[in-house]
C-alpha cells in the first residue's frame, strides 16, 4: 500500500471522528501532519510525561558520625557488629556514613566521647560507672552487649581447686587494680581473703602456667585460649555463679550526643546490632571481616574463640523479653553496689548511666 493511501485513510478517519463528535479532541494533538515521520514516538511521549522522580525530595546526605572500638580491632562483640554493619552496608541502609577507629589506650575514647569528637566508644560496665562518678564524665550506656561480665579466674587444673574456699592458702593474682568482682566471689563463696595472698602479676597469663601465681584473673573470651593453646588445662570460676551481679561491654555515648542526635544514635544501634545477629548466624563470615581490620597476622581461631565466647553473654532472661542491649535499673544498681562495698567510689544515680529509649521501637 502507498504511503499517500495511508495518509488519505487517516484523513478520513480524522473527519469522521470530528464530525460525531462536538467537542473533537484537536487534530493538532495527534497528527501534526500527513508525514508518518513526524508522528509521536514512544521516547517522545515518554519525555513528556512528568517524571515522578523529579518531583520527589532528593535523598538526604549520609549522615557522618564517628564509632571508636574501646581497643585495637579485634573479635569483641560491640566491635564486631560494627564491622559487619560496615561491609554488608547495614550502616548505608540506614544512611549513615561511619568512620570507624580504635582507641589509643589509656582512656583516651571516652575523653574523646565526652568532648563529642567521638559519638560512639565501647566500654566495660563497671568502668563506665567508675568514671561516671569520677571524675564525672558525661557518659551513658545506649546497649548492653554484655549481659554478662567478661572476667574470671583462672587455676591450672592440676591444681584440684573445686571452690574458691581452696583458694586459701594460695596465692591470688590481679591486674593493675584488685577488681571488685574478686573481693565480692570470695565473699559470696564463704572464703576467707586474710588466708590467701593478693598479688598485683600484671598481664601475663604465663605468670599461672610457670606456678608464679596459683589463681590468675581471666577475659573469658581471650587469655583461656592462650593457656589451652599451650598446653595447659585449667578451671574456670566467675562472681555470678555465685550471685554476684557483673555487667560486659556496652556501646557508650555523651549526654550531649544523646540529647542534641538521638534519631543517629537509634540508626546506628539498629545497625549494629543488626551486624551482631548476622555474626551470630554467620561466624566465618564475621571473622573473615574481623580479620580484615585485624590484620592477616591476627590468630583467626583466637579470633573465633572470643566471638563465640562473647555470643554466649549476648543474651539473658531481660533480652529474651525486651530485646537484644536492654539494660535494667536493677542490673546497673547492684553492679554500683559491688562498686561502692569495695573500692569506696561515690554512689551515683544509675539512670544517669544508662538509657533505652534507643532501643524502643
């Protein structure tokens, strides 16, 4: 058929249409002329078509915010949800942008959290309410990781020690400070602490299998590792097997952080712990990306040991109804208890230390 006949029958239709019809659609709108070159395309159309994306709000920047780990980068739990939330882009789900480092020691993270140069550190319960109340730093607890505290003591065990009574007798090792949870598991086992002699042995647990000390204060999740690696079978006690409140890791803000970015804080959180249940669920996993911060030269099955030891204090009877960091007044109060009978620190109000309202969904 020739292009003219095409071009007469459309014609035709046209006047048919306009003739039944008393309000016509103008012709102009369809066919500017006979040429079948100059007909709409589908692209044409297209383009004229208000684009629903262009009228939209554009995404917000990624906010940027800064996580210290309380110590170099290895298999601690806070840490290693951090680190997961980072590769699998939990944290760019929840459009945040996280510079992630590790502490240079000597306390230096929570100075930094409390100056606000730092939002988010790591750090132990006990410590945390140590320097809530001195020398008053305005730090809080947004998670307890830790339901459990991360601390035991260690005997070899050729030694037949079945309670801590038979530590009597012997000689009991600490680090640096004598630690509440010490003085507070001797009590509650009914021994007596004039018959034993409390040494300060520093941060060598070579100092246990060398019989230089007869009981050696432990991190559940790292120094066992070590000892078993070398040889040595040993046993393990800790306070709460004796009813002696302890409290783990937890991640750590300001007050003023809290108080000026609480909706960052929620998106990091729901991040984080995020990338906790993941490790959970996928430990090689976790570990392969625990290594990639860690160096290759990191012992990969020490690596292993600490997560899965940490994973079995992730949870307790208050996680099991609230959620994975809920964190009781009753929790924290008899942790300040411990603290106040025996290292004489200030008693503080624990709800200063402590909040959940990031948690709440």
């Amino acid at each position: 058929m020739s292009k003219l006949k095409v071009v007469l029958r459309i014609l035709i239709l046209v006047q048919l249409v306009t003739a039944c019809n008393p309000s016509p659609t103008p012709v102009s709108t369809l066919v500017s002329t006979a040429t079948a070159s100059q007909v709409p395309t589908v692209n044409q159309i297209a383009t004229a078509i208000p684009s629903a994306t262009a009228t939209s709000a554009p995404t917000p920047e990624p906010k940027q915010m800064t996580f210290m780990a309380g110590y170099k980068p290895q298999a601690n739990l806070p840490f290693v949800g951090v680190y997961v939330a980072q590769e699998k882009g939990f944290f760019q789900d929840e459009n945040l942008e996280v510079n992630i480092e590790h502490s240079p020691g000597s306390g230096q993270h929570l100075q930094l959290v409390a100056q606000g140069k730092v939002q988010v550190t790591t750090q132990d319960a006990a410590i945390l309410l140590r320097r809530r109340s001195d020398p008053g730093l305005p730090l809080v607890s947004i998670a307890l990781i830790g339901q459990h505290g991360q601390q035991a003591f260690a005997a070899l065990h050729s030694n037949n020690f079945l309670t801590p009574k038979d530590w009597e007798g012997h000689t009991v090792g600490f680090k640096g400070s004598p630690p509440p949870e010490l003085f507070a598991l001797i009590s509650a086992a009914g021994a007596d602490i004039t018959k034993m002699e409390i040494v300060n042995v520093g941060f060598d647990p070579r100092i246990l299998t060398e019989g230089k000390v007869d009981v050696y204060p432990v991190y559940k999740s790292n120094e066992p590792f070590m000892i078993g690696k070398w040889g040595y079978d040993i046993d393990l006690w800790t306070a709460e097997e004796y009813g002696v409140q302890t409290l783990g890791l937890t991640y750590v803000t300001s007050d003023d952080t809290l108080k000026n970015d609480p909706e960052m804080l929620k998106r990091f959180l729901r991040a984080a712990i995020k990338g906790i249940l993941y490790a959970e669920q996928n430990p090689e996993e976790a570990i392969d990306i625990v290594l990639k911060y860690a160096g290759p030269e990191t012992d990969r099955d020490n690596m292993m040991f600490m997560l899965q030891s940490e994973l079995k204090d992730l949870r307790s009877d208050t996680t099991d109804q609230f959620g994975i960091g809920w964190q009781t007044e009753e929790q924290w109060q008899a942790m300040m208890d411990i603290l106040v009978t025996y290292e004489s620190i200030a008693e503080i109000d624990v709800d200063q230390v402590f909040t959940n309202d990031l948690l709440i969904k």
